[in-house]
C-alpha cells in the first residue's frame, strides 16, 4: 500500500496499461511534457516517449476523431479531454462514429477508445469548467460511462477501461485529484470489481443512497451524520453509469425500501431520473416513498462564488433523507 | 525593421473574386476550371491524350481497356440503382453519375495494402476496392448501415455525417507511422470528401492534424461544385486545392473527369505519402450531373445549360474515344462492356429485390462488444411481446388490442400491417 492522491493513482493506472499494452496510446492537449493540466499524465511521456504520449494540436473533435482511427489500426487510444466543458467539440465524433462503429459494420470493428474527462465543480473555476455532462453520453447506445470516486478504483478503473473493447468514457472527479487514499499499486485490475459493478460504501437499513463521482464523499459524511440521529444509510458508488448495476441497487432498496439519488449534474433529465424510474418498476411493492433526487439546478452551472449553493452538499441530501421519512 | 502598415500595397492586395476565370482554360472545360498550367489533364474530353511534364503516365491498352471497363460498370451500377429507387426498392440513392473517373481514377491508384475512407458516394472506390454493389444497396435498402468488413477490403464503412472520416484516416495515417509501415511497398491512406466538406472544422482539423504529424494520407476532394443546392462560391472564396498551401502541404487540381489523370496524380501523392512527404490535398475538379441524392431535385438551384455544358465533358465518352483513335479496342470489345453491365444490371435488380428484411432481433446486435444488461433486457422483452402475436394467432384470439386494434389482423401487429414493403424513410436526407 502506497499513500497517493487520486491524481496520482490515476498515474499509476494509465503507467500500468502502457506498460502492459505496446498498443496503448494516450492523446490530449498538454499531456506531454506538462503531464495535463491536472498532471495525470506526468512524467509518462519522458518514460513512454513521444509517440505513446501524443501532445495533441488544440482541438477535440480531432483528438476523437484521429483516436478513432488509430483504434480502427489495433491501438489503443486513451483520449484526455483537458475539462469538462470542452467535450462538446468533439460530440459528433463520440456519439455519431465512435458510439456507432461496431453498430454499423455489424460487429466487424470495434473501437476500444477511452475518453477520460475531468468532471464537476467545486474548484471555484471560471465557466465550463466546472460541469457533469454525462448523461449526454449514458443516453447514447454503444458507451459505457463510468466514474470512479477514490485513489484505489482510479488505478484499476482506468484500467479496465483500457482493456475494454467498448469505448468508455471515463468521469475523473477533479476536485477529488487531491485526496489522498492507499493504494495497493501491485493490485491486478483483473481482479478487481468489474467496471459495470456497483460498490455498497457503506451498509445500512433504512434508506439507499446512490452517488458517483465526487458526491460518493458527500453521501458517505451524510450517512454518518444521519447515523447520529439514529438512521443507517447504505450509500452505493455507482461507478458505472452506462449501464447501471441495476441488481445492486434494486437489491438495496428492496431492503430498505427508500431511496435517494445525488449528483451534481441538475436532476431534470438526470441519471437519478432513470434511476428513479428503474426502481419503481423493479421495487414498487418495496418503497416507503417515491425515489428523491437531489442534484444541480436545472440552470447553467453558476459562477463560482455561487457554487456552494448550486452543488448538493451534506445539509440538502439529508435533508432529502429526512423528506422520505415524510411519506 | 520594416513596420507593416495599412499601406502596404501587399497586405493590402484584393483577393480576386470567386473563382475568378482565367485567361485561357485547359482544354474543354470551363475557364473557372483555371489554365493548363494549373489544372492537370492527360486525356481531354475529345480522347486526345496530352503529357504532363510532371505527370508521365505510362499505360497499356489492356490497362485502358480496364479502366472503362470500370467507368461503364458502376455508372450501369449507379443507373440500376435510382431506377430500383424509384421503384421502392431503395429508400434512398446518391448517384455518382459524372465522377466516375475521379473515382476510378483514384480508387485504381491504391495498391491493395492501402486504406481507403469513403463518403456516402464513392460507389466508384468501393468497387475498385472488391466490394459487392449489393453491399451498398443494402445500405439504401435499409437493411444495414453498411455490411462489408472495412479490413477485408481496405475500404472503411461509408461515412454521413459530412467530413468526420476525414479525422479517422488522419489517426490511422498515424497508425501506419506508429507501425513503422511505410517506405517502399508500404501503405498510405486516401481520404475522400467534397467541397461542401470543406467547410466542415473535421476537415480542417485533419489538414492540421496531418500536416503537423507528417501524416501519409492523400486528401481527396471531389469538387463537383454543389453542396445539395450550394454552389461552391458559398464554401470558399479561392480554388480548394490552394487551401492545402495553408496548412502546409503541396495542394493541386486535376481533370476529374479525366480517369488517367486522377490515376497519375493519386499514384504520385501516395507515393509521397509512403516515403514520408506527408499529406497531399487533390482537388477533382469534377461536376455531379445528377441530383445530389433521389430526393432532390437540381432543377430549382441551377442551370440546365450547365448540365449541358458538362455532358460534353463526360468521363466515360472520352475514354472510349481515345481506345477507338488509338485503336486500343474494337466493337467487339465494347460490344462485350455493354453486355457485361446489362448482366450486373439484371443480377443487382434481382438481388435487391429478393433482399430480405432483417430479423427483428437483429437490431439489438453489436452494440457492444458482449452482454449488455439493458439491450438484452429489451431484446428478451421485445422477443416476448413479437410471440404473444404468435401465440394470439395460434390461437385464434387475434392480437391484443392494446397492438391491433380493429381492423388489424388477427396475429399481426397493426404496426406491421401499416408498414410498407421496400426500405426506410423516403424523406431522410443527407448531404
């Protein structure tokens, strides 16, 4: 075990799958002899060399639309979108041909291309830097959305996306980067929990609290407040937001019979809708209330001395767990 | 230190207006097409075979012979095509009619090793590249989004949305670098696109791409003037091929209704490509003497007495004219072509005919790479819903009617019966 901050297991992730794989290329702006913005890439072009660790010209659609063809020649491209807010360049190049490649040739190609994303607000940064698009992409058939929360699923998550023979796109919690964890580094990612499983963080009875990214700390200190005023949550880490571990969940609220949804991404159209509706249908005859999301308004992301009000904290998601008491 | 300042004369000089005409064109074609020394042409549309200093062609007779073997065959190709359209057959066509020699020209330029990234319309490529026409009248038909394998034939699924393949043969071009595969007898990638495309940022983003990263891949644009109902005057203010000057690579412009020089000038960038000279932008200046696709109709944005002009310009006639003034062919052998065409004619009308819609279920396949929880779950639900009808018709109940209603047949849901028979919606639209 090691003590390294998220950022850093991510570096060791990404240096384990170039290490493992010749074929594994990474791509994105500043990701080279600056090691990205956030340095999660630092130090592996100096060790991997110029042209596995692609200091790319400054535009998005390119870095997708040029790892898409890399793919279609057997590499292995992990892209680096440098923020949040600037995927939206390349969105044709995700969801129109790299989403769509293995549909359209009828499973003769297949595009093994991970899309790491910076992701969420909270770092009191200027606009589009600060946002949860992910929903755009879970809606788009032929992706797989993840999101890790922690050190130790940031080393072998990024990993297994690596290996995955579906694109991935890969949601960082940028203002986690900093938190510290131990991390086993000699852990094998083959053995670990699956990319589309789901992890119960923590166990409890009365109500199931589902989070990812970022929020899975907020959901894990509200669980412990509410256990002094004697209620046990189950907060479970998504991790994989397309699809959805939905036999985890379910499991859970069938148990409790309440559940609650946070993300910072605004809740209308949000993965806590889908979420919601999948738990009425799957556990109707279990719930004490209906499903209560608490998120992002449904407003642009704020500037960012109004953030703290705009991102669901501690107080707002227990006071969504008081609410299913209500009913 | 000279200072720039608003006088200079230089900074200062007016950019000619769209495509300006020049003073003498190059044989046969309009003068906006620019003067022989800026348009490369080797056989003229009356047959007559010209050199190029820059360009030698050395080809024999029975290579000539082939080549208009091909031009007639996908132009029988395209012509089957519109009419099994018209006849319901297809959803949708894009006709290639008039760029059949750009086409040729550059598609039999590709060794076989080489990777070709069509648009929707490089019928003429995709059959140089040994891909079954049926293959692509499934794709109108509606039967597939495009059902060859893009490795097996060197030649990458036809692409829509306008420019984006531009971008995947620039990362493969680095694939090729990265693999240590060119040099001698090694690969290069042609990209194909149109004028309209160029104004596409994918496009651009691929000019710099490639010309940073020294990518091997030759940038073939098939300039045939008209973006659906978009002249090229709306796309640039200067001949395209002069764009690739900007971004760093050689750019030229060549007859593309002209198959020996689309066959010269490819081969020649291509080799570049391979012996590390980097990309190259081809401009075929070409004309589409069809509709942009079925559902459209030319008549309302441009003029007949264009049509007229460029029909005298025809790739195919002046290939023909040249074998019989050479003495390259006799009636025998076109006697021979024609009959040829009639028979893939007859075989891509009855096949297209007899194609049958996909199963069902099938569309649930290959979304992804294995199980998925959710499309196995609406595939096993959809399955189950398709054999209540079964089950409702065995037994005599009729379907539900919550699925067909009065007057529905027993059995079949209302859905199936309204639907008919022949391809996928006749309004869809591409560029």
């Amino acid at each position: 075990m090691t003590t390294l901050t998220l950022a850093r297991a991510m570096n060791e992730g990404l240096r384990r799958a170039l290490e493992d794989d010749p074929k594994v290329l990474i791509m994105g702006e500043d990701v080279g002899k600056l090691g990205g913005v956030f340095r999660i890439t630092d130090g592996l072009q100096k060790d991997f060399g110029e042209s596995r660790v692609v200091d790319t010209p400054l535009a998005e659609s390119g870095i997708v639309g040029t790892a898409i063809g890399l793919a279609l020649r057997g590499y292995r491209p992990v892209c680096e979108i440098q923020f949040d807010g600037f995927v939206y360049p390349a969105f044709n190049q995700i969801v129109s041909q790299l989403a769509k490649m293995r549909y359209r040739s009828r499973g003769s190609v297949a595009l093994p291309v991970v899309i790491r994303i910076p992701f969420g607000g909270g770092i009191g940064a200027v606009e589009h830097h600060s946002e949860s698009p992910e929903v755009l992409f879970a809606h788009t058939a032929g992706l797989r959305v993840v999101a890790c929360s922690s050190g130790p699923d940031a080393f072998t998550m990024i990993q297994q996306a690596i290996r995955t023979d579906d694109p991935v796109i890969f949601f960082e919690p940028k203002r986690r980067y900093w938190d510290k964890a131990d991390v086993d580094t000699t852990a094998s990612a083959a053995d670990a929990l699956p990319l589309d499983a789901a992890r119960t963080v923590a166990e409890g009875t009365d109500v199931t609290l589902l989070a990812y990214g970022p929020m899975v700390k907020v959901a894990l200190a509200a669980a412990a407040a509410a256990r002094q005023d004697g209620r046990s949550i189950e907060v479970i880490d998504l991790r994989s937001l397309s699809p959805l571990d939905m036999n985890r969940i379910s499991g859970s609220v069938r148990r409790t019979g309440r559940c609650v949804v946070t993300h910072e991404a605004p809740v209308s159209s949000g993965l806590g809708a889908e979420i919601a509706a999948r738990v009425t249908e799957e556990c109707f005859y279990s719930l004490e209330a209906p499903v209560l999301r608490v998120g992002g308004f449904s407003i642009p992301y704020p500037p960012s001395r109004l953030e703290e009000h705009y991102l669901p904290d501690l107080d707002r998601v227990l006071d969504a767990i008081d609410r299913t008491f209500g009913y | 230190m000279p200072v720039e300042t608003g006088g200079s004369s230089a900074a200062h000089e007016v950019i000619p207006p769209p495509l300006a005409s020049a003073p003498a064109a190059a044989a046969g074609l309009p003068p906006e097409a620019g003067a022989p020394e800026e348009l490369i042409q080797l056989l003229t549309p009356e047959g007559e075979r010209v050199d190029h200093p820059d360009y030698p062609l050395d080809i024999s007779a029975s290579e000539l012979r082939g080549l208009y073997r091909d031009l007639v065959l996908v132009r029988r190709m395209d012509t089957e095509a519109i009419a099994l359209q018209r006849q319901g057959e297809l959803g949708i066509w894009a006709s290639l009619l008039g760029q059949e020699a750009a086409q040729i020209g550059s598609g039999r330029a590709l060794g076989p090793q080489d990777m070709a990234f069509p648009t929707y319309r490089e019928h003429g490529v995709a059959w140089c590249r040994g891909v079954d026409p049926l293959k692509l009248l499934e794709l109108f038909r509606g039967v597939s989004h495009g059902g060859w394998d893009p490795a097996e034939h060197k030649f990458h699924l036809y692409t829509i949305v306008i420019g984006s393949q531009t971008l995947h043969a620039t990362g493969y071009a680095m694939g090729i670098q990265r693999d240590g595969a060119t040099g001698d007898g090694g690969e290069a990638v042609i990209a194909y696109f149109g004028d309209g495309a160029t104004s596409q940022g994918d496009v651009n983003e691929a000019f710099i791409w490639a010309s940073v990263f020294n990518a091997p891949v030759v940038f073939f644009c098939q300039n045939n003037q008209w973006a659906i109902s978009e002249p090229l005057e709306r796309q640039s203010r200067i001949p395209l091929y002069q764009r690739a000057r900007g971004f760093g690579f050689p750019g030229m412009r060549v007859d593309g209704n002209d198959v020996l020089a689309c066959l010269a000038v490819t081969r020649a960038a291509l080799r570049a490509a391979r012996e590390g000279q980097g990309p190259t932008m081809i401009e075929a200046f070409t004309y589409r003497m069809g509709a942009h696709t079925t559902t459209d109709d030319p008549t309302r944005y441009r003029l007949a007495g264009d049509l007229e002009a460029w029909k005298l310009r025809d790739p195919v006639e002046r290939v023909k004219a040249y074998l019989v003034r050479s003495g390259s062919a006799d009636a025998s052998f076109f006697d021979e072509i024609d009959a040829e065409a009639a028979r893939l004619g007859a075989r891509l009308r009855e096949a297209c005919r007899a194609m049958p819609d996909p199963a069902p279920l099938s569309a649930f396949e290959h979304i992804y790479a294995g199980p998925h929880p959710v499309v196995d779950a609406e595939r096993d639900a959809y399955a189950a819903y398709l054999d209540s009808f079964d089950d409702a018709g065995r037994d005599g109940h009729g379907a539900p009617p919550s699925a067909a209603g009065p007057p529905g047949e027993p059995g079949v849901p209302r859905v199936a019966q309204a639907r008919g028979t022949g391809g996928f919606g006749r309004t869809g639209e591409a560029r």
